[in-house]
C-alpha cells in the first residue's frame, strides 16, 4: 500500500510515494537515489545507515518512511553547505576509514553525538551521572559504539572526533 | 514484510480503539523492534497504528515528587538524560545508557523498551521452531545455543530471557505500569507487567487486547536515589546482558533497612530477587552476606553446560554491586 | 604485451603518507558501491531480486509452487531449477545453483524471486512455497568424524609434512607440551553486504553481461562467470569502483552473483539488483571452518624444541571443498629437527567455507604461539626466550634462506616499548582494583607473495599527466592511493599527475586483492609498465602514446623463503568479579619490508589488530548440527568488536627495504595484523589469571570459578 510523504533531504524538499513497508533507508537509497547512508545490517545492529533525523542521530533502517512525512533528513552528503564538514575533515586527516562504508554513518553519528554530549547527556562511561560531560577518550568510544567498523579504523575514528570536538 | 495499512493515531484513546478487537493490528512507536521484526517475519500485522507522535513525551514529577511519570513515548537517550532520572534513580540512566546504541536510544520509546521482545536466535529465524514466535512448534533453544538461556522460571516450553535493562531497573525501583484500555485507564505495578513462560510463552506480558501503556511511574526513595545498574556482557558496548543486576539499598549504620535486587538476562522476565532482598533486610551488608543471599535466591536456578558461568556470574556481580552501593552510602 | 625485468624504483612519494585520493567520496558518502549506481552508470529502472533459501540441510526440492509470490504486487517472476537459464557445469558446486532440485546445505539457493521493488521481491521470497525430500544430513564437526585427508589444502599446499622422527623426540623430551586448542566458525562481515548488479546487453551481435561486483577481484568473477554462461571472457565486464571491505569473503564469486546473472538473463536487458542480506551472508558469502589442533611440542629443559607437531581436523562442505592450511605456518616458525603436521577434514553438509583473512595462519598461529607460551611456561623461561631459542637459521621448511627474517628485532622492539622487562614471571600476579592484570606475547607471521598475471597500462596524456590503468581492487587496503605514489616515482612525477583507473575488467588484467599480495603484484606490473614506457617514449613522450607491459619473473628471487614477521603484545584485564575481559593496551611491531605509504598501512595493521582482538574476544558463528546452519546469523548476535573495545592500539614497523621481492621494496601488510593477535590476548589472560584458556573466544565465563 503505498503513501505519499514529503522529506527535506539535505536541504531539498523532496516528495515520494512510498510502500507503507519501505523504510527511510529504503526511501532514500532506492527511491531518491540518495545513496550515502549505506545499507550494512538492515537492523540496526551496526550504524550505517546513520543519518540525522529532525536533528538526532538516527538510524534509518529501523524507521518507516510513512511515518516520518515532513521530517528533514541530513545524510553525510550534505552536512556542509560547502565543501565538507569539520569532522569529515577530520576523518581525512586522522585516515578514520578503510573501505568507507561505515563512514558516511560514523560522520553522521558523531556530528549528532557532538552534540548530544554539548547538550550534557551522560552515557554508559560517564562516573558522575549529575556533573559535567568531559568527553574524554573512553566517552568517545562509548558514544561511538553504535557504528561498526569492520575494517578497525576506530584509532584514527578516535583521534578524528578528538580533534573535532576541541576544534 | 506483507502489505499493510498504516494509520498514525489521533489520540490514545482512537489508539486503543483502533487496535482493540483487530488481531491484525499493531501499535507502531519508535520501531526499533518492530520492524526489526516486520523484516524477518516474525510478525506480519495488517495494520500499524502509529503512536510515536501522540503527546505521552513528558517526564514529570507526581504528589509533590514522590515520584517520576515517565510518558510511553519518551525517548531512551532523553529520559537517560533527565536531571531527576540522574539524580533520583540513577538505576533507571545506567539501564537505560548500557542498552542498545545512541541511534537506537535517540529512537526507542520507554514503553516500547518494555515490551520488546527476546533476541533469542531461533525466535528471530522464521525458518527454526519456536513457540514464542509460532505456539505448539517446539522450543529449538531447548537443546540448542543457549549461552542466553534463562536460568530461572523457565518452562519446558521457552527458555528464553527478556531481552530490557530498563525494565530490570523499574522492577527493582517498583514502578507502576499506567495503562489504557477500551474500558478505562488500569494501573499495573511493574511486577505484574512480564509473565513467565509457562505453557504459552507467546504471550509476554498481562496486556490485554488493545492495551496502551500510557505512562511509567518510578517512586523515588531514598534507596532509588542510591541505586545503581551492572550490566555484564562479552563487548564492552551494544550488546546485550550475559547478565545485569539493579540494586538499591538503603542503609542504617552498616545494616540493611531496604534493599531492592532484580536481574536481568536470567528469566523470561525482569527477576526481582526477593528471597535475596529478605535475606538481607536487618543484616549487615557484607560481601559475604549478599554471596549466601543471592545463593537462596538461585536455589531453584536450572542450568546447562552454556548457562553454568550464570550462577557465579549472579552471585559475583550482585556481591560487587551491593557492596559498592554501601561503601558510597557510608563514604 | 611486454615483459619487463623491473628495477628498484626510486622513492619519492612512497614512503610518505599521502591522504587517500578518494577520501573525499568516502566521508560524503558519494562513493557508489555495487548497488548504488544509476543511469548514468547504465543500470537504468532495475528489478530487484531476492534469493529464497533451502530450509533443510539436505534432499531435494520435491515441490516449489510460486503461485502466491507471484500473484503479489510487484512480483515479476520466480526463477527456480525448472526454468532457470541452463549454465555450464566448470566442476564448482557452489556456483551451479538452479540447475537441479538437489540440496547440499541449509540456505542453498533454491529460487529467485524478481520485482519492481526490494519490499515486493522480499515479500515475494517469503511466499514462494518449497517442499523438500529430507535427506539425513551430518553438519557438526567433531574429533571423530575429521577424518578425510584431501589432496592438497588452500591454495596448493601439502596436506602433511614429516620430518625426522617426531615420536622418538617426543618420547625423549625432557619437556613435552600437548594440548588441544581449537578456533570457532567465523564470518568475514564486511560493513558492505556482498551485492550485485548485473544486465546483459547486445553489443554489435554478441550478448555482453555487464556487472557492478562488490569483489575483491573484477577478472576473478568473469573467470569464474565466464564459463558458467558459456561466455569468453571479453563478453563479461565486472567493474567495483567502491568495495566495502571484503576479508576473503569477496575473494571469489559466490553463488550470489551468479544468480544476479542468472536472473538478468530472463529480463531482456533490464538491469537486477541484488543486495545479499546481512543473515544471508552467513550461509552464502564464506566464512572460517572451526578449527581443532593438537599440537606437541617436545623440548629440552631450557625450552629448545626437538619435536614440532601440529595435526589439524576441520571441516569443509560437501559441494566443494576447501580445505584450510591451518598447520602451515607450523612448518617454517620454530627450529626443530623433527617435525610433523597433517590435516584432516569432516565433509559436511554444510554451506562451503571460504577464506577469511590469513587463512591458515590465523587458527594456526593461535595454536602454536599458545602452545609456545605454554612451553614457556613448563620451562620456566620467558616468552620471548623461548622464541629466541628456537629462531631457525633457514627455513625449516624449504632449506632456503629468508630474505630477511626480523623476528626477533620485532620481538625486541616491542619488549622495550611494553616494558616487558618489569613484567612478573608468574601469573596471576597483579590487581589494579577489580581487574586482574597480564600481559602476553605472541609471534606473527604470513607469506610475502606476487601472484602471476599481473600487467598494467601507462599512457602519456595531453596536459603532461599520464593515464595509468590497471584491473585491480581498492577494497579499503588504500590500493587507489598507493599505486598512484608507486606510479608516480615509477615515472619520475608527483602523485597529482597521476590519473589511475581500476577495478574494471578491460583494464588490464589484476589479480585478487588477497593474500596480502595486491600492492606486490599490482605495484610490480605498473613499475614495470612505467620503465617500459620511459624506455620506449623517453622522459617527454608525445601526448597519447601508451605501453602496457607485466614484470619479468626474476630467477634470483627463487632462492629465498619470502615471508614478513611481527610481535604482539597484549595487555589483558580480566575482572575478577565477573569474568569480563578488556584489552587496554595491544601493540603491533612488524617486519614487512619498505611502507609505501605509512598513514594507510598504519590503519592496515591496525585494523588487523582490532580483527585479531575481536577473534580472540567475541566472534564465533554457532551452527546448530540440527538444521546445519549458522544460527548467531546476525551483527547482535555475532559480535565483532566495537568501537568501546578498541583501547590503546599502535603498530608499528621496522625501516627496511626489500627489493629482492619488489621494486617498491614492500612486502604486503593486509593480513599479518590478524595473526598471532588473538594468541597474544589467550596469553596475556594466562598470564593476568592463571587460567589458561585453550579455544577462541575468550569469553567472560571461562574465567569465572
């Protein structure tokens, strides 16, 4: 059954009609030809599809389109106006990749989760669950994990976001 | 993943009518299971009822702050970051932030992190039998990859464990369950929300048809407010508990005058651990102590060779847990 | 084409770190994979498809009714054994998919369904219904049924080795070590599920099947596709412009892509897309056999070994065998005078094994290099002395002399940057609050290799750049990158005049980007070319000229054993309440002759590590023997490490150069951070413990009383 839904896509507005069972994933790769939210589980077991949705890291293969008519969608391909955004560049220079299949995902989680922790949200390292955030090493690891990288970039992915978060 | 409608909800109380009588229906939030689940077939509904947008998003304080009314459609990460979350019932932030990933938190909603279902292997593969998934076809983890298999209340039937952390931490906290139905609005306290598997293990909590659960409510105390969550698990992040323990205690001097266990990763549901409470109440809080308490607790525990490690591993987390617990009360 | 006999290239650009050259493509996400190209790649309006999968272990298809799938919206058809396009036999059970009713494993392919969409095609896989003719089936590996001896394990290597008498110097050994140690069933899993999109064209009266492949090798899949469809090799085109890793699981075409051709064969013309799913994977795209090695060690008392045996059992599938060379680098490690391995396969009715990165080595070197830290033990020596004393002078294996064997250095260099010389001899030794701590050490090592078949093209260009071409695959290795820095200094110009292509079949041909061989044999034909080239058009040469050549063999490479060496070192935490293990530190110091470009292959060897850390930590695939297939078939189920588990991670490498093997005077790197790295943790857990854990993973509960 299909349904007709609006999306801003990196700042395009962009209308479709979709199956009431194609997730934004889906939408976006298959339907829009926006490919740079990868497909690596389809379950929301390794952060690929990682996209900011209304604002928040999200995962896009865990989300029905139908149910997102009118949301904006920033993907890795339009975090920067111009050019690219701080952590990709960041990435580039710390090599915080290998085959680059996580990556679109990696920058997108870690640009919302910059700003989660700006935001003071604790997570699963953080001691003191009522004081500030400092996002050290181990807080980076943690807030990361929801982004597989097979290929074990993490060290440069590390030092990438260290930098982009003192930046 | 067949054809299906999808309507969102105009209010919950539309919500519950809707669903309420259609077998085929089902209540969509932040999806992160259920479509996880549309995927693999595990469950194929006719219609989705999208609550995720309906105004039940608000944490708030109840009589005076006596407690915290958790809306069904607050988010993980937002609840886990609420000042009074953190500071009144740190259980409920640790569960919450040991579970899942950042994405899926930004996502999941408290109520749909209840009523999530196991991650057992065989439930999650159309193409095994399970009767969870498929009543009368048989049990494949029976005999089958058990490393997280329960423990305690199992049947012959399902021997599968509940898969929440925030729900092992709102069993020990005695949160009250608020939920709407086509006759009114019930209250269920948090205890009586999870079942065992008994001989119908497809069933996983007393909702009944159309059921909605409208709000979680925590009461605070003086043991929510030293309460904390140890989640065991094989990597460090994004995995689910080999084992996890809440526990809140309340101390008078060195003995015991309230103290709150429940497990995660052991049972079909949230394991509140009352023989183990009781055998601590008045009773100072050593290591020791909790060691023999936990013992009593897990006297009728039933293992394998792959759910063996489950018994230390219970008793030394529930010991290292409480015992941190007391040494930061009397610091 | 022309043979070159290459020199020694002068460096310029290799040997300093470069930024990739598409890192740009790669951190916006505009890198298209195998199933991301549009019209203006030619895949114009695609069907997709979805395989449906065998529910029984073994037997035959007795019915297959398609009806419901295709009375489903979107459903175009249902491709199954009784109208599938015919395909030639090549001797590859794995690949003759749809040509019988016949079923070797849980999770064959046994029908495709075609839609407009990938919700309909789902859909429509769910409902085409399959009855089967079940027949008995065997699918676990144990000691008992491990009994077959191939001819020969991967890729053609002696299934046994004996010399001397290994039985009278065990039974004469002052010390003898004899345990077994055993490795699960792991998967490969890329972060890019295996995908491809195919369609079949009429050019000027011959069909042409074009393909965007995720693969580690573009010329692998039509040689193996090519004469499936009865095709010459010019009548297939397999490009893979972006590969999202591959780890051997892509090393060769699986079944997958020959349905993708199958199912583009019935759509005159319309292209197919067909994106494997995570789950499939596990029964579809290779993986790891389990591994069980019984290894003895019989030693004098100050650990000098005298007998060496190492006796493999592991499986492979009964469609196809692949037998894994675990016990090989058993055979050229460690000094003894007498020696022995061996191995024994179960034949299974189970989805056919494949290689995952350092085949053999990696099971093999788990085992040996805990069973050395056990020799250490027994002797009451250190572990790096007991790797010392047993440094050969030559290859055991082959008498040759290595080119340039730096064990020990690494070993050395690693001691001094762990500060093992403050290590406690004994075990169980240190607490730092709820962790007990250790430390352990493990050797590494994998083969140097070139593969043959290697040519590549320059071409002089209109604004004083060159064109430089070659088949080959950027898997993530940083390949685009570092044949741009080999083909730059090979012509004498900088990096940016450099305009490289790859990954396409009619490029000249590449071998697979496997065995840490790629940069070797790829780097070597294009150095080749590049000489070639000079000496043919000289230092200006007109726009447009071109040479395509492939390196001369070099007959004096023959007298060495080519192989890189390293040292892990680990350090482990093992709570002492609950059993969990974490890895602070992990620290890689490698012999690998001459870096080409130190950033990527940092993120190599590193990445290795994180993949050997995660083997010795979390992975194991669980097949249930009842259905025969892998039942943890998931990335929740099936742990790799995360990011949390990475802690302090460093590689590092020797400076040297070894122009015996190349003209870049590299060695390759893509493997050798996986092997030894689990064994390093195994023994650091001993170390941290005292419990001394013999099979992978080193999961919480093996360590809790």
């Amino acid at each position: 059954m299909d349904a007709h839904i609006s999306l801003t896509v990196d700042g395009t507005e962009r209308s479709l009609d979709v199956d009431t069972r194609t997730t934004l994933l889906d939408a976006l790769r298959e339907r829009l030809a926006v490919t740079s939210p990868k497909k690596g589980c389809d379950h929301g077991q390794c952060g690929s599809c990682t996209v900011l949705l209304d604002g928040r890291r999200h995962l896009t293969c865990l989300t029905l389109a139908v149910a997102h008519d009118g949301a904006e969608v920033v993907t890795a391909a339009g975090l920067a106006d111009d050019g690219l955004h701080p952590v990709q560049q960041a990435f580039l220079d710390h090599d915080g990749y290998q085959c680059g299949y996580c990556t679109p995902g990696q920058v997108c989680s870690a640009v919302g989760m910059l700003d989660e922790a700006k935001q003071g949200h604790p997570s699963h390292v953080t001691d003191d669950l009522v004081g500030d955030v400092d996002l050290d090493d181990d807080e980076i690891r943690e807030r990361m994990s929801g982004n597989l990288c097979r290929c074990g970039a993490y060290p440069g992915i590390l030092a990438a976001i260290r930098e982009a978060a003192t930046a | 993943m067949r054809a299906m409608r999808y309507l969102p909800a105009e209010s919950p109380v539309w919500a519950v009518e809707t669903v309420a009588g259609s077998p085929g229906a089902q209540f969509l939030a932040g999806g992160t299971n259920l479509v996880d689940h549309l995927k693999l077939g595990v469950t194929a509904p006719e219609l989705l009822v999208d609550i995720s947008r309906l105004p039940l998003d608000q944490v708030e304080q109840y009589d005076d702050g006596a407690g915290l009314r958790i809306g069904a459609n607050v988010r993980n990460s937002d609840l886990a970051a609420h000042p009074l979350v953190r500071s009144r019932m740190p259980a409920v932030a640790r569960a919450l932030l040991s579970g899942a990933s950042g994405q899926i938190r930004n996502q999941a909603t408290t109520a749909g992190n209840l009523l999530q279902r196991t991650r057992c292997v065989y439930f999650q593969d159309v193409t095994t039998p399970c009767n969870k998934r498929e009543p009368g076809s048989g049990c494949s983890a029976l005999e089958g990859y058990g490393r997280y298999n329960a423990v305690l209340g199992a049947s012959a039937a399902c021997v599968t464990t509940h898969p929440s952390d925030l729900a092992v931490a709102l069993a020990a906290l005695d949160a009250t369950v608020v939920v709407l139905g086509t006759e009114g609005e019930r209250r269920v306290p948090f205890a009586d929300l999870h079942r065992l598997p008994g001989d119908d293990p497809s069933v996983d909590t007393t909702l009944g048809d159309g059921e909605l659960i409208t709000s979680v409510e925590v009461p605070v105390s003086r043991a929510s407010e030293r309460s904390t969550y140890r989640k065991v698990r094989d990597r460090a992040s994004f995995a689910f508990a080999l084992v996890s323990v809440a526990a809140a205690v309340e101390l008078d001097g060195p003995v015991v005058r309230d103290v709150r266990i429940a497990w995660g990763g052991v049972a079909h549901r949230p394991w509140r651990a009352r023989l183990a409470e009781a055998a601590l109440v008045g009773r100072e809080l050593t290591e020791d102590a909790v060691r023999s308490a936990v013992d009593e607790e897990l006297a009728d525990a039933e293992t394998t060779a792959q759910t063996a490690y489950k018994v230390p591993m219970l008793r030394n987390t529930t010991a290292l847990t409480l015992t941190r617990l007391a040494e930061e009360e009397t610091r | 084409m022309t043979e070159q006999v290459v020199r020694p290239l002068a460096v310029r650009s290799v040997g300093r770190s470069l930024e990739r050259v598409d890192g740009h493509e790669k951190v916006t996400g505009a890198a298209a994979y195998a199933v991301e190209h549009g019209e203006a790649d030619g895949v114009i309006d695609p069907l997709h498809v979805w395989l449906v999968q065998s529910t029984v272990a073994r037997g035959r298809v007795a019915r297959l009714r398609p009806e419901a799938a295709l009375s489903h919206p979107g459903v175009v058809a249902v491709i199954d054994h009784s109208n599938a396009p015919r395909l030639r036999d090549t001797g590859n059970r794995e690949l003759l998919i749809l040509q019988d009713d016949a079923v070797g494993f849980r999770g064959q392919v046994v029908a495709l369904v075609l839609a407009e969409s990938a919700e309909s095609a789902r859909e429509g896989a769910a409902l085409v219904d399959v009855s089967y003719e079940v027949e008995p089936h065997e699918a676990e590996l144990r000691e008992d049924n491990a009994t077959y001896k191939p001819d020969s394990v991967n890729p053609d290597m002696d299934t046994d080795t004996e010399d001397g008498d290994v039985d009278a110097a065990l039974a004469a050994a002052e010390v003898v070590v004899d345990h077994v140690y055993r490795t699960p069933y792991e998967h490969n899993n890329p972060l890019e599920p295996h995908a491809t999109t195919a369609w079949w064209e009429d050019d000027a009266g011959r069909e042409v099947l074009s393909m965007f492949d995720s693969t580690q090798g573009v010329h692998g899949v039509v040689e193996s596709l090519a004469p499936l469809f009865g095709l010459e090799a010019e009548q297939v085109r397999v490009r893979a412009p972006y590969v999202g890793g591959g780890f051997g699981s892509k090393g060769e075409a699986h079944a997958h892509v020959v349905a993708a051709a199958l199912a583009a064969r019935t759509t005159k013309g319309r292209p197919v897309k067909l994106a494997v799913t995570r789950q499939q994977m596990f029964a579809l795209t290779g993986y790891r056999t389990a591994t069980i090695s019984h290894l003895r060690l019989g030693a004098t008392a100050d650990g000098t070994l005298t007998a060496i045996e190492h006796a493999v059992q592991e499986q492979t599938s009964a469609i196809r065998e692949y037998a894994e060379q675990t016990a090989s680098p058993t055979r050229m490690m460690y000094a003894a005078p007498n020696r022995r391995t061996s191995h024994r396969l179960a034949r299974l009715d189970v989805a056919v094994p494949s290689w995952m990165r350092a085949p053999g080595e990696m099971p093999g070197m788990f085992a040996h290099e805990v069973a050395m830290d056990e020799l250490a033990v027994a002797c009451g020596i250190d572990p790096l002395e007991v790797r010392e004393r047993n440094e050969p002078d030559v290859d055991p294996e082959t008498g040759r002399p290595f080119n340039n064997r730096r064990l020990l250095e690494c070993l050395h260099r690693g001691a001094e940057r762990f500060d093992w010389a403050s290590r406690p001899p004994g075990p169980r030794a240190t607490v730092d609050g709820d962790w007990w701590v250790g430390t352990g050490v493990a050797s590494a090592t994998y083969p140097a290799m070139k593969m043959p078949g290697n040519s590549a093209r320059v071409r002089s260009l209109d604004d004083g750049r060159y064109a430089v071409a070659i088949g080959s695959v950027d898997i993530g290795t940083g390949a685009r990158t570092v044949l741009t820095q080999i083909a730059a200094d090979a012509l004498d110009v900088e990096p940016g005049d450099i305009d490289l292509a790859i990954a396409d079949t009619r490029l000249p041909p590449a071998s697979v980007a496997g065995g840490s061989s790629g940069t070797s044999s790829w780097g070597t034909a294009i150095v080749a070319a590049a000489q070639r080239f000079r000496a043919d058009h000289g230092p200006s040469p007109d726009p447009g000229v071109e040479t395509t050549a492939s390196a001369a063999d070099d007959p004096a490479a023959e007298q060495y054993a080519f192989h890189s060496f390293g040292a892990v070192f680990a350090e482990a935490r093992v709570n002492r309440w609950t059993g969990e293990v974490r890895v602070p530190r992990l620290l890689g110091v490698y012999s690998v002759g001459r870096v080409v470009n130190p950033m990527t292959a940092r993120s190599q060897l590193l990445g290795g590590l994180v993949m050997g850390l995660s083997a010795g930590l979390f992975e194991e695939s669980h097949r249930d023997p009842r259905f025969g297939h892998v039942v943890t078939q998931d990335l929740a189920t099936y742990h790799v490490a995360a990011h949390a588990d990475v802690l302090d991670l460093d590689a590092e490498w020797l400076e040297e150069a070894d122009e015996v093997f190349t003209p870049m005077g590299s060695r390759g790197i893509g493997e050798i951070g996986i092997v030894g790295t689990a064994a390093a943790v195994a023994n650091a857990t001993f170390h941290a413990t005292g419990v001394r854990v013999r099979s992978l993973p080193l999961t919480a509960d093996r360590f809790l009383a």
